[in-house]
C-alpha cells in the first residue's frame, strides 16, 4: 500500500486506569490512521527496561518501569502517511506542562510521570518497538474501506 509509515503507541496504565482508552483511540481513528495491531496486557518489568534501554541511567528510570509495570496497558500500531510525526503532534510535548490544549497531554495531564501515553519518536525507534511488543504475525495487513477518502 502507498504512503506507508507505522508508529507504536501505548496507552499508559494511569490512562487505562482513569478511562481515556476510548477517547485515545478515538483521535486516532478520526485522524484517519489506520489501526494494525492492539493487545492489551501488563508488560512485565523485562520488556519495560527493553522498550526504555535509551534511559537506562536517567535518575527517572526506575521509577518510570515501575509506573508502567503499575497495570495493565493499551498496545497498538497505527500506520499510514507520517503517523510517527503526526502522532507525536497528536500526544502534545513529553512534559504536559510544554503541551498545548488540543494535544492528549495537553487534554488530560499534568506530570511528566504521569503521562499517559507513548508514542515513537521516530520511524527506527517505531521499527524496533513494534517488533518488540508485537510477533510479525500479530500486525495485520488490510485495506481500510476509507482508504481512497483520507
Ligand atoms: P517521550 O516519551 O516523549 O519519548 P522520553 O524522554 O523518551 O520521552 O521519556 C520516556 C518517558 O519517561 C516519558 O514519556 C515519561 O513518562 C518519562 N519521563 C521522562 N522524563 C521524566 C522525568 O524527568 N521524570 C519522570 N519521568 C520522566
Ligand atoms: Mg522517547
């Protein structure tokens, strides 16, 4: 398919926890990114330290594993036409207090250790977290009816 690009985003346990999952994945749908993969897990203090390797020796690190081993989380791939920019667009700033209104940190948080959610930061580091939560076979390839239109 033309145009491809795919992003990993999760749903971090304070949002599963505080009911934003539908809002989440909604912004997402009606951007008119195309949802490929989603399993909903708690993710063991291993893939964690694995998925944060780049801030292993931050002062945060293990404090930031233990928030997000806390409960369970959203896992998902989105894909389409610059979904790893967009969607980083979409999350608003890492700190919510640098996210402006209209952005999912700038809608519903306020700590830098509480937010929210998780989006790549680039099409490689997309790449190798895809692979890292998710089996080839769990992303699933189709044509979504609204293709022609977005
Ligand atoms: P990103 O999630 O926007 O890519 P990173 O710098 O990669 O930001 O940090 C990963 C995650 O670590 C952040 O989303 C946030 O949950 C947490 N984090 C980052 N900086 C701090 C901090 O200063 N204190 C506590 N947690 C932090
Ligand atoms: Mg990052």
């Amino acid at each position: 398919m033309a145009h491809q690009e795919s992003t990993f985003i999760a749903i971090k346990p304070d949002s599963m926890q505080r009911g934003l999952v539908g809002e989440i994945i909604k912004r997402f749908e009606q951007k008119g990114f195309r949802l490929v993969a989603m399993k909903f897990l708690q993710a063991s203090q291993e893939l964690l330290k694995q998925h944060y390797i780049d801030l292993k020796d931050c002062p945060f690190f293990p404090g930031l594993v233990k928030y997000m081993n806390s409960g369970p989380v959203v896992a998902m791939v989105w894909e389409l036409l610059n979904v790893v920019k967009m969607g980083r667009m979409m999350l608003g700033e890492t700190n919510p207090v640098d996210s402006k209104p209209g952005t999912i940190c700038g809608d519903f948080c306020i700590q830098v250790g509480r937010n929210i959610i998780h989006g790549s930061d680039s099409v490689k580091s997309a790449e190798k977290e895809i692979s890292l939560w998710f089996k080839p076979e769990e992303v699933v390839d189709y044509k979504s009816c609204a293709f022609d239109w977005i």
